[in-house]
C-alpha cells in the first residue's frame, strides 16, 4: 500500500523518503470531465508507482492542484497560476522537502506545466538537489478529455464523469494544432474544449491505461537520471 504524506506523523516520517509528488490542473476538461482530472490522474499513477516500488521510504505527497493552464483559461472554472509561479513552487517545495527526503519526483498529468517543471527541476538540480520529473504518458493517448482521460476517469471516478454530454472535440494532431492553440488558447481550435473524441472509452480501458502509465512511470524513477530538463530518462531507453 502507498503512503500517503500526509497521514504520516513527523516521527515516521522514514529515514532516506523519496517523495513522489502529483502534479495536476484544475482547468475545464470539457462538458464531461471534472475541473481536477489530471490531478486525480497523477495522484493515482504516483500510488501505484508507491506500490510498485514496494518500499517503506516511498511517501506519496497531496497532489498539486492549481498549476499552469493559461491556455483553457477562456473556459469558467480554469484556475491557473502560470508557469513562472508554479516553476517557484516547485523550487521551494523541494528545497524544504529535502531538508529531510533523498528524492523528489514530480509525476506529472498536465502538459501545460512542462514548461515550469523544466525551469523548475533544472535550478534545482544545479542547486545539487536530487529531483526529477515524469509525465504520465502512454502510447497513443489523445490529448485533452479524449478517450485517454475520459477511461481513466471512469476507472478513478465514474460518478463524476458525466457521459451523457461526452463530445468529439477537435480530434487533429496537437501538433498540427499547436500554433493556433498558443496564439488563441484551447477555445480558438476546439469550442467544447475537447482536444480528441471521448468515444469508445471505458473503465476497463481506463485500468489498463493507469497500469501502462505506472509501469512506465516505476521503471523512470526506479533507473532514470535526469536529463537537461530535468525529465527522468533511462540511458538506454530514451521515452518521448
Ligand atoms: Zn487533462
């Protein structure tokens, strides 16, 4: 069973702590997925990446919830901080953690805040820190209260996910879409917020999708060395 922080008194508090913290948004996921899904997401992979791991050490921090996305803001319930104010958070909060933990891994659901967890993790890893980052990906997710998020929240949290209203969005590459989206945010491609199509997903898809992630995500912390982002690499097996 993971650990979580902050249930932990000070004096068990273990010698030698490697922190994993979820790092989540609280920003529109269309009409159909509540405003904290990518924080339920990384809260979820970082307790199964605990329970993999399999050590007492490993403590699984509360999820941080308000973070970087500016680029939903245009939709009611988007509550974000930015990236240079996240990027701070990140720096302070590790910094006191490891007044008395080895490790802290950020495990991160948002792509929005990759920005800040690159500024962020690479000062602290110049600071002698021993920190890194990991996104929550697998092969083939759609982008944005798609089907990757909609089985994945039906699998977390099926009474929050409101299907009835679930909406194809604008199912295009991000990439392809990316110019349009930074210059006029997620409204300017995609009206119901949706970036995919949430068509097809399930709980069972959901589980299936959490365990690729924690996989992934336990084999990074377990081997990984941050590269010059600060994002957690295995030297032999470089992941996207
Ligand atoms: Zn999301």
């Amino acid at each position: 069973m993971s650990r979580p922080l902050s249930a932990t008194t000070s004096p068990d508090v273990p010698a030698g702590a490697l922190v994993l913290v979820p790092v989540g948004s609280l920003e529109q996921h269309g009409p159909h997925l509540p405003l904290d899904t990518d924080a339920v997401i990384a809260e979820a992979v970082a307790r199964c990446v605990a329970d993999r791991l399999g050590r007492r050490e490993v403590l699984v921090a509360p999820p941080i919830v308000y973070a970087a996305s500016g680029e939903h803001q245009m939709f009611p319930g988007t509550a974000s901080i930015g990236s240079a104010a996240l990027s701070h958070l990140l720096i302070e909060l590790t910094r006191s953690m490891r007044t008395w933990a080895r490790d802290v891994v950020f495990v991160n659901a948002h792509g929005g805040n990759s920005t800040a967890l690159t500024r962020g993790v690479n000062r602290l890893v110049a600071e002698g820190h021993s920190v890194g980052w990991v996104p929550c990906v697998t092969d083939g997710a759609d982008a944005h209260a798609g089907r990757t998020e909609t089985s994945l929240m039906l699998h977390l949290r099926p009474a929050e996910v409101r299907l009835d209203r679930a909406e194809a969005g604008n199912t295009s590459p991000v990439a392809e879409l990316l110019p349009a989206l930074v210059a006029g945010g997620v409204g300017a491609v995609s009206p119901n917020g949706v970036l995919g199509d949430p068509a097809g997903a399930s709980p069972a898809l959901g589980e299936h999708l959490l365990n690729l992630m924690a996989d992934r995500v336990t084999a990074l912390v377990r081997d990984g060395t941050p590269d010059e982002r600060g994002k957690l690499r295995r030297a032999s097996a470089p992941v996207p």
